[in-house]
C-alpha cells in the first residue's frame, strides 16, 4: 500500500470499529470479517506498517525468501516471504511470522500483507485467527526453509479480489516461479 494510504486505512478501520459495523465484504470462503476482527488488524497495521521498508524489516529479523506462486491452478501469487523464525507459532496480530511483498516496478518491493504460521505438530487442532482456521497442514517449501505448517494469510496493503484472509492474490505476480528472495 503506498504510504500516502496508509493513514487514511488505518482512519477507516477505526471508524468501522467505532460505527460497529458487523460485516465487511471478504469474497471466496472467508466470510465477513467483523468489527472485532477489523479492530486486531489495525493491531496489526499499526506494527507492521514500518516494514514498508524492506532494510527495517531485515534489520527486525525477516530474511527474503524466493517468490511463490501458484503453479498448478493459476489462483495467483503469495510473492516474496521475507520470514523471521522467532514468530513461528505467533498467534498475536502484532507478530506475524511473515511479511509478504511484491516487485513494486522501480527496483524495490512493496508490502502487501502478512502470514502467521505455526509448525505443523506442534498442535493437535488447526490453528484458529481472526475467526478463522489456519490453511495447512502446508508441506515444507522454498528448500524447507518454511516447515510444513498451518498458515493464516491477510492481505492488509494490497487488495485481494479472493479475500482478506485468502492464501492466493491473483493481483499479485512473481517475475519467475522461485525468484529470489
């Protein structure tokens, strides 16, 4: 998301917070999101909106992935994961263990959202956020530098036609299949 947006986002998560709105509209199988939702994610806009800058978040311990998209359905892309190990497990909506950016087109990377995952076996039920179940179990990927996990994915600074909460974005590409990080 551009910076000149993120203020005026962040203003309308709170006023739909403030209004009580019971839904927003999230497409695919995720449902509405609620106003309580709404509220942890400005929890969560509000942490990570610095990692805008890629530097910032490496220096916070998120180390670049390749990019991944979807191969076999043409559902989109997730981009690149820039991961930091310690927040594996996180289920608080300030520590997501992954933030996700594509190439913004000048040389750089923009921020697009961000995932929490959580070790496939280190919980007998599928995890659940946000009022909703983590994906997964997902095997192991990217020369398993990402075990095979349960994954929540919300798409906080670019749009996803196929919902908030949706693992794919068909907005988002990868320049080649694995790209590096």
């Amino acid at each position: 998301m551009p910076a000149h947006l993120t203020r005026p986002v962040l203003a309308l998560v709170a006023s739909t917070v403030a209004l009580g709105l019971a839904t927003s509209p999230a497409r695919a199988d995720r449902g509405p999101v609620d106003s309580s939702t709404w509220k942890q994610l400005a929890t969560t806009v509000s942490a990570t909106a610095k990692y805008r800058s890629v530097p910032l978040a490496v220096a916070a311990g998120y180390q670049p992935n390749p990019c991944t998209m979807d191969m076999n359905d043409g559902m989109g892309a997730m981009g690149y994961h820039y991961i930091n190990p310690k927040y594996y497990g996180s289920l608080d909506p300030a520590k997501p263990a992954a933030l996700l950016y594509e190439d913004d087109g000048k040389g750089g990377r923009r921020l697009t959202g961000v995932e929490w995952i959580v070790k496939a076996g280190t919980s007998t039920a599928r995890p659940t956020m946000f009022g909703r179940k983590f994906e997964g179990p997902v095997t192991a990927h990217h020369n398993s530098t990402i075990p095979t996990h349960y994954s929540l994915h919300a798409w906080l600074y670019k749009n996803n036609p196929s919902g908030l909460f949706y693992e794919w974005n068909p907005d988002v590409k990868c320049p080649y299949p694995g790209a590096p990080g």
